[in-house]
C-alpha cells in the first residue's frame, strides 16, 4: 500500500488494520469530526461490512470503531482543526 501525504502537511495518512476484518486502509484523523480513509482494493475485498453492499454501502462501523480505538490508543494522531499539528489532551 503506497501512503499519499500530498494533501496533508502536519500529519501524513497512516496505515490501519480493522478489528473485525483486518481490512487495511490508511488513515487521517484531521479532528473529532473528519476523518480521511483511503481504501484499495485489497481492502475493499476483505471488508465484512462491505460484502454484498454494493453501492448502498453507506461506510464501515467497525472500521470507524478501529478508527475512534486507535486515536484513543494514540496509534492514530488527532489532528486540530486549523492543521497546526496534534490536538492537546486527546
């Protein structure tokens, strides 16, 4: 998986493997609010939730679960609004 950090200056997309399905998407959690994923085609294919979706699919709740664990871990970085580096206190 090749990591695209040209629109992002303070955080680049990290790598990130769901919980449920080990789908492996790259991630940027600019703030508490959005959230970038990137997916490919090797992780479209192993998601659980994804299977059988078609166009209706409407995103991933485990992927997002991964995703909220993962900043709490601080193995994703919380990025402020502004994109002046990480949020304080998360």
């Amino acid at each position: 998986m090749r990591v695209d950090n040209r629109l992002t200056d303070s955080a680049p997309m990290r790598p990130l493997t769901c919980d449920r399905c080990a789908a492996r998407v790259l991630v940027r959690k600019s703030s508490l609010q959005q959230t970038s994923v990137q997916w490919d085609g090797r992780a479209v294919a192993r998601c659980a939730e994804r299977e059988g979706a078609g166009a209706a699919f409407d995103g991933c709740g485990s992927m997002r679960d991964t995703i909220r664990e993962a900043v709490l871990r601080g193995t994703i970085e919380l990025v402020d609004d502004d994109g002046g580096g990480p949020a304080s206190g998360s």
